[in-house]
C-alpha cells in the first residue's frame, strides 16, 4: 500500500539562524533560551510537525535527548522544510552537526533548572547526517527541517543593498503622484546595470535548492507518494517561482524525477506595499531626467517576459518582467490589503493590457480569480488578502518582565561603542562643529550623567503631562519626521503660552526610539540625518540664557529640565518596550506599510488588571488602518460598534498624504492626552490576529486552490 504524504516547503530569505561569537563560537549561553520567533519565523516554525513527547521521556535528561534524537532519525522525512539563507555566522556550522552536543549540554542544564515540563517547552537542535547545510528544530512543540541556501556574500550584500534595498523597496511603498514630496528624505527607486540580473540569479540559486530537495524527498521512502506545497514569502524572492517552474520543465525526466508533481500549489506572499498605477505612471513620466533606472544587455537576456515589441522604458520594462513571473510562476498569491490586491490587478493590465489580463472578484472583494493571456501563456491566478497576525503565544504581559520597575537606562549615544559607532558619529559631526554634542542635540543628560532613566521619566512626566513614544528601526518609510513635526507644533503652542513652561505648562515629551538600519545604502543615512535636523530644531526651541542649564554658551530650558524630544537611537528590548507601550501614547506615523504589527503587540501587552491603558495614533494608510477600518464595520467582529467612529476608542487615524498632515498630527497628539483605550482592542487582536491563522489560511489555499481569509470565513 502507497503512504501519501504532504509535503510543505517554506521559502523565506531569512530564518532562525545562531550567530557565532567574537572568538567563532557558538556560547552556551546564547542557546540556553529559544530565540524569539515572532511574525513570520513564528508562524512558520508553528506548521512543523507536531512532537508528542511521552512522560517516561521526561524521566530524566538523557532519555529526553535520547528520545528526541530517535524521533529526528524516525520522523524527520514528514517534516515541513523550510529554505532560508543562510544570514548569521554559525547557521552552517550548527548544520554539519558541530555543535550537536551543545544542544543537548542545554537540554541537560534547562531540564535540571526544571523549565522543560511539555514539548512546548523543548528548544533542540539536529544536524542532518546527510546534509551539511541542513538541520532539524524543534521548537515550540513543533519539527522541522531547516535548509540553509549558501551564498558568496559579497555578492548577496550587493544583491540586499542594490536591486532589493535601492530599488523594489522604495518602488513598493508609492502611491498617488507626490510621495516624494510628502515622505521626507524618500528617494527615488536605483537601478544600476546589471542589477536586475544579480536579483533574478540570486532567485535561481534559491530555486535549485527548491527542486534539489525535491528530487531528496522523493528519493527518500519507497511506497510514498508525496504531495508537494511550495510557499515563497516576501519581495526578495518573487521571481522564484518562475524560476522553479523553468528548472522543473528543463529536466529531461521531470516525471522520474518528480513524479506527477506540476507545482501548481505554489503560493507567494507579498510582505511589503503595491504601488498604484498613478505612481508608476508619474516615475515613468520622470524617468528620462531622473536617469536613476538603467538596463544592460545582460538585464534584458535575463528576461522572462518576451513581449512582441520590446519595452523601451527600463522601469517599466522590469516590472512587466517580474509581474510576468509572479502570474506565471504561482498558483496563488498573496497580499496584506485589498488595496494591494487591486493595485496589483490595476498594474497587470496596465502592463500587459486589459485584453490579456481579466479579474473576477469575490463579492466581498477579498479575493479574485486573475486570468491571463501571455507569451502564449494562458493561465489563472489567485489572489487573496491576507492580514498578518501577531505570535499570541510569544506576545502579552507575560513577555514582558519587571514592567512596574521601569528600570529602562540608556547610555549617551556618543559613549557607545558599536558597529553603528562610526557611522552615527560621522553624521553628529556634520551637524556639530569641534566633534562636540550641543545641548540642543545631544538627546542625553549633561555631561556629568553617563544614563538617562527613560522609566523615570516617563513615570514622573505623566504624573502631570503626557509622554508620546514613536519606536522602530530608522527607515524613510516610517515617517519618523511627520511625528517628529506634529509634536513641534504642540510645544511650540506651549511656548506662546506660558513664558516658563518648567512651572506653568503640561510637561510634554517624545520619546523618538528608532535604531539605524540599512546605514550601507545612501537614502538611509540622508534619512537619519534629515531626521537629527529636524530634532535639533525643536529642542533649540527651549534655549535660554536666563537660566544656568547646559554646557558652554547654550543654555536651554524644558518643562523637565531635559529636550522635549529624546532621540535614542536604540533598538528596544522586549522588556523595555512594555514600560513605553504602558506609559506613553505611541505613535506610528508610517506613509506605507505592509501591515505594521507593533500596535497589536502594543495592544497586547496589557492584562485584565491593568484598566487604562494609553491611546495609539497611527497613519492611516498603513496596512494595519485598512483592515482595523473594515473589520470595524464588520458588526460580527465588533460587538460595540460605534457608528461616529472609523476606528475603536483608543486608535487616532492621521491621513499622511493630506495637507495638513501635520497639524492633523498634533491635534491627534492633543486629542490623546489623558484619555484611555477600548478594552475591544485587546480582545480583537486575540480572537482574530494570530499569526498562526494567518499562516494556516495561506496554506490552506494554496493546497486546495480555494481562498480562505485568515479570521471572515
């Protein structure tokens, strides 16, 4: 009798991987905890193989490991595989089995401190015999494989800073036709010669790899049929689907080789933005005078769209070539929005033509069935939304320890020593003569003071104020500026209001916790430059000489005594981040956004027993506004709907993209004081956002080819 098997394979460009230390090691200690596994690792790590662990294994340290390795060797071809590159320093050599003792040495020491009761709680890991770039987790109660795609990295450094980092990421986060004018330090999408074919050769790589497992899995059990799920997550990665088609019909025995396997349960899902047509249409208008688009033959050979007439324009060239591959490459693909949706189908007949390209909606427009007409290619598509979720599992107030404490310290950005050292210097010094920190800049005490208590502040301030936090890495397209400019205009109005605000004003402070990113591409560090401008101009604000505070000639008073605005550029660990969710009104002030989960984690931190929790401004063409506005009206999904709101109480909406953006900013800031969030938030991103339906309702369609929404049907 034939066993059927159903095989799922992942395919993300990064993954859970170990990082070596500065002696190229893998620590002990590093292993000790299971690293985070949020959004897409969670999700993905979720669909593993469930591991039921019998109570005689618990007995004793040896027989779990014992146990857990002979479940590897017995089970380990039904496990899901999942392909990452390999990003960190020791992922390929915890692969070839190094430090497999290692492993089990914290299996030892864990289950000894009595912290491993149940599978949940196993964290193990397997180098595969057979293959020295793969091997076996076990994470969460759940088995799978893990395969790490080997690359040079010089050139995977330039494929993620070039044609990845310069161009599609800039290019997907359009919309309308003044994004540039809007969105402060946006710069427009780079494409140098031979990018375009240094991003679709970096996909091949991964698409051998896709079919070379493959070919493992079915070498593996005799009397086993298996049945094939390939899903490809994110931008980096689109033309892989394409790709594994083109290898799969140039083996000269596909059936020997794969069996019936057609590939026809290939989904792709789309983690960023879609531009809309009018976007496209205004940077094909610039393109001649901007010349910041260029094709070189090798490019163009590169192409898998083979049009009757060629494509002149170099931007719009490449696009059709890499909608042409997600149509042809996949059966289903994915987005967060039904904005995306649609700006996807808009752009498809746009470049092909509407008589080539034809969409039948679902009546409640969720969903489409795309048909196609191309290169002879006649074919169907489709396409769903797909709002991600949050790992409920990994995220609430259980996350976040020591909370009442608020014992957040920072030291002063100019005392860290750090990879980011050099650079942020170099961008200080360009704004500060003498290499010195001025008052009005340096986001830190005095000089005397080596840490600031951001808890304290925070706890004092709102005693009697208000505290605003705007926290993630330093991109152009979070839009840092516009909360940096709305919080300026309401310390402004205090100024013009009270002649001393130390004694008659309402503290007001920003919290601006935004870590550099991407520092290697051009349009990042102008980003954070602009952006240390722009604070340095509000704390200039409160210089005065009438008062002995500062250093130097610069004198300057704050309601505090400290700059309204903090700029720490800090990444913030999951412990600190719960005493800025608690005690501040965040603000995610981002033009675009594929989702944008930080408010659910936000909206998650809070318990039954903590009964006020603080408001959440947030731009309003943000993944997560879209779905947050229709779920509203969605009475089934919110029992207490009010009728004069867009949104639940505890949520401002900011339009981005309107004039007025910035006072709409500060008087969202204003409206937000003092007032306390709907307990419906919390409730609604625990019955309807985890990420785990998210990811399920993605598998599930690809595997029967019928859309399913993560949390409507």
């Amino acid at each position: 009798m034939t066993d059927i098997i159903g095989t799922d394979i992942f395919v993300s460009n990064r993954g859970i991987g170990f990082n070596l230390n500065n002696k190229g090691e893998l620590s002990l200690e590093s292993i000790l905890r299971p690293p985070s596994a949020g959004g897409l690792a969670a999700a993905l790590v979720g669909s593993g193989l469930e591991i039921e662990v019998p109570n005689k294994a618990y007995s004793s340290a040896e027989k779990l490991i014992e146990y857990l390795s002979k479940y590897i060797d017995e089970n380990g071809h039904k496990a899901p595989i999942w392909i990452t590159g390999a990003m960190k320093s020791g992922d390929l050599k915890v692969a070839s089995g190094e430090y497999d003792n290692l492993f089990e040495k914290a299996v030892e020491i864990r289950f000894s401190l009595e912290e491993i009761n149940n599978s949940a709680d196993i964290f193990f890991v397997k180098g595969d015999n057979d293959d020295s770039t793969s091997f076996y987790l076990i994470y969460n109660g759940k088995l799978i494989r893990m395969k790490k795609v080997e690359f040079e990295k010089k050139s995977y450094n330039q494929f993620y800073q070039n044609p990845v980092n310069s161009f599609f990421w800039p290019l997907a986060h359009l919309k309308g036709e003044n994004t540039f004018e809007i969105v402060k330090g946006f710069p427009r999408p780079k494409l140098r010669k031979d990018d375009y074919s240094l991003y679709t050769n970096t996909d091949n790589i991964f698409a051998h790899v896709i079919l070379n497992e493959i070919k493992r899995i079915r070498s593996g059990k005799k009397d086993t049929e298996y049945s094939i799920n390939l899903r490809i997550d994110d931008y980096q990665l689109m033309n892989v689907g394409c790709q594994v088609q083109k290898l799969f019909s140039d083996e000269e025995d596909s059936s020997e080789a794969f069996g019936e396997q057609s590939f026809r349960n290939t989904g792709f899902f789309n983690h960023i933005p879609v531009p809309d047509v009018q976007a496209i249409k205004k940077l094909l208008e610039r393109e001649e005078t901007d010349q910041k688009i260029f094709l070189s033959d090798k490019d163009r050979n590169s192409f898998a769209y083979k049009p009757a007439k060629k494509i002149d324009e170099p931007l719009k060239a490449v696009m059709a070539d890499t909608f042409y591959r997600m149509l042809t490459g996949h059966s289903m693909l994915g987005f967060h929005t039904k904005e995306y949706v649609e700006n996807f189908v808009d752009l498809a007949q746009y470049f092909f033509g509407s008589e080539n390209i034809n969409a039948d909606f679902s009546e409640d427009g969720f969903s489409c069935m795309l048909s196609y007409n191309l290169n002879r290619n006649e074919d169907s598509v489709l396409i769903g939304t797909f709002p991600i979720g949050i790992d409920l599992d990994w995220a609430g107030p259980e996350r976040f320890t020591e909370v009442p404490e608020l014992d957040y310290k920072m030291k002063r950005v100019v005392r860290r020593k750090n990879k980011w050292r050099h650079i942020l210097d170099k961008l200080l010094c360009r704004i500060i003569p003498n290499k010195k920190l001025k008052p009005h800049i340096d986001v830190f005490k005095a000089e005397e003071h080596e840490k600031l208590d951001i808890g304290n502040l925070v706890k004092e301030t709102n005693k009697n104020g208000a505290v605003f936090s705007a926290m993630g890495r330093s991109d152009y397209t979070k839009n840092f500026h516009l909360a940096v400019e709305g919080f300026g205009e309401l310390v402004k109005e205090q100024l013009e209001k009270y002649k001393d605000p130390r004694e008659n004003g309402m503290p007001l402070h920003l919290l601006l916790l935004t870590a550099p990113s991407r520092m290697n591409v051009e349009a990042y560090r102008n980003n954070f430059e602009i952006l240390l401008r722009r604070v340095e101009e509000i704390n200039k604000l409160f210089e005065n000489p009438e008062y002995e505070f500062g250093r130097g000639n610069k004198k300057y008073i704050t309601p505090t005594g400290e700059a309204p605005i903090i700029f720490a550029p800090e990444r913030v660990t999951d412990k600190n981040k719960a005493a800025v969710f608690l005690n501040t009104i965040s603000v995610y002030p981002p033009d675009r956004d594929g989702q944008n989960i930080m408010p659910m984690e936000e909206w998650t931190v809070a318990d039954d027993t903590f009964e006020k929790f603080p408001y959440t401004i947030i731009g309003r063409d943000i993944g997560l506004a879209q779905t947050l506005i229709q779920d509203y009206q969605d009475q089934k999904i919110f029992l207490n709907k009010d009728a004069n709101r867009e949104v639940p109480e505890g949520v401002e909406l900011v339009d981005t993209r309107s004039k007025d953006r910035v006072v709409q900013m500060k008087k969202a800031m204003e409206n937000s004081i003092g007032k306390y969030a709907s307990p419906e938030l919390m409730k609604y991103v625990h019955q309807y956002r985890n990420v785990q339906n998210w990811t399920d309702a993605i598998m599930k369609t690809i595997r029967s080819g019928e859309y399913q929404h993560p949390y409507r049907n």
